[in-house]
C-alpha cells in the first residue's frame, strides 16, 4: 500500500525518489552539445565506417590550408577537376585525379590509409563534396574540403600557378548545354512535332534531380568530352 501525505499529495517511494534522483544527475552531468561549436566535447570513432548518410566531412578555409602547406607538413591536397581547368589555374603542388578518375584504390596503394587526412579542392566546392562523399563511402574518413575551392583561394591572394590556356569551368559548360538542350526541345515541338517538348522537360527533370541529390550526370559526361581532358 502506497502512502498519502496530508495534504493529498502521494509519498514518493525511497526507491522512485532513488531512480529520480539518478535521472538529474545524470542530466545534470552530461554536456551540452553545440554543433556550431569546434570544441565540442562530442568525439567521433573514425576507425569505424561512416553510418550510411551521415558523413564525417570537414571543411578548411583558405588561408587555414595554406598554413598548413607553409608549416611544412606533408599534405596531399587533391584537384578533383578537370584537366583543362587544372591546366588553367591551380594551387601548386596539388595531385590532379578528376572526379570522373576518382579512384580509392589508387590513393590506397599510394599510402593512404583510412585516417590519412585528404584536402579536396575543386572550383567552387560542389565537386570536391561529392568527391568527399566518394570516398568516404570506401573507408577513408579524415576528408576536408577547401571552402570556396580554387575561386576563393585565388580571391584571398594566395600563390597559384596559371597556365596558357583558357577553359569554360564545367559547370558554366553544364548550364550551356542544358539551356541549350531545353531551347532545342521547345523549336521542336513547336515546328516539327509537339512530342519533342518532352526532351525539354526530361532536362528540366534532371536538373532538379541534380539540385536535390548533387550529383550532376551531364557534368561527368561533359567532363569526359576531348576538350575537357586536353
């Protein structure tokens, strides 16, 4: 039989007010976890594999990357993209492997291991992300990404090293050819047979599909087109 206080007000059992009193306290004693926060006490097992859609990915600014390259420290700093646009301009002393070349195998027989610290750079940061994502998905898991890619490290007034040529970026040659796939499909359909407006709108679906999941299949095809890899 459960007791009642005088006031209406039922006793707490010395074993619940036990099991209350270990409750708070371990509230009381668990940290607060800020994800905005880089101090944060939380600590991540990187010799376990990624949980399948969360990535450990890591960006690094700029200037950060490159006190790093002046520290002296061996780094392997990776230009995901194309050779065209490697050729144009380029941080020196970066390995080119373009993100349709993307090979874990080939950094795993160079010396990698999975906790090997791999910086990924690529034009703005869209393909390097999905590079990242590649290659944690085959187990290497200390992945960075440069924030801004080469557009920010050249604006921040770091070294690069130019070349002579001159290259359209991939993603302004993605935009061309779709537009100009999109305009194609609706002359068509308006001169030759209305079926045609059916390209248009398979194009449109896909550049929806590459704005929800990031990955673009006309950016790899183009990337693999002979101007692209001179």
């Amino acid at each position: 039989m459960q007791k009642f206080m005088g006031d209406g007000q039922q006793e707490i059992k010395p074993l619940a007010r036990l099991t209350l009193t270990h409750s708070l306290a371990k509230k009381q004693t668990c940290p607060t976890l800020n994800p905005f926060n880089s101090h944060s006490p939380v600590s991540l097992d990187r010799s376990q594999p990624a949980v399948e859609g969360i990535l450990l990915m890591q960006t690094i600014a700029p200037h950060d990357l490159e006190q790093l390259r002046q520290a002296g420290q061996p780094l392997r700093v990776i230009d995901v993209r194309t050779p065209a646009e490697h050729a144009q301009i380029h941080i020196p002393g970066v390995e080119l492997m373009p993100l349709d070349r993307l090979d874990p195998a080939r950094l795993r027989a160079s010396g990698c291991a999975a906790d090997t610290p791999l910086y990924l750079v690529c034009r703005g940061g869209g393909r390097a992300t999905e590079a990242a994502k590649r290659l944690e998905e085959n187990g290497f898991h200390e992945c960075h990404v440069l924030t801004g890619g080469t557009l920010a490290w050249e604006e921040a007034g770091l070294p690069v090293t130019r070349g002579p040529g001159k290259v359209i970026p991939l993603e302004r040659q993605v935009r061309i050819a779709a537009g100009s796939l999109v305009l194609t499909g609706v002359l068509l359909a308006h001169f030759v047979h209305p079926a045609f407006i059916f390209l248009s709108a398979f194009i449109g679906a896909g550049l929806v599909f590459a704005g929800i999941t990031d990955w673009c299949g006309m950016g790899l095809l183009l990337a693999r087109m002979p101007w692209n890899r001179a």
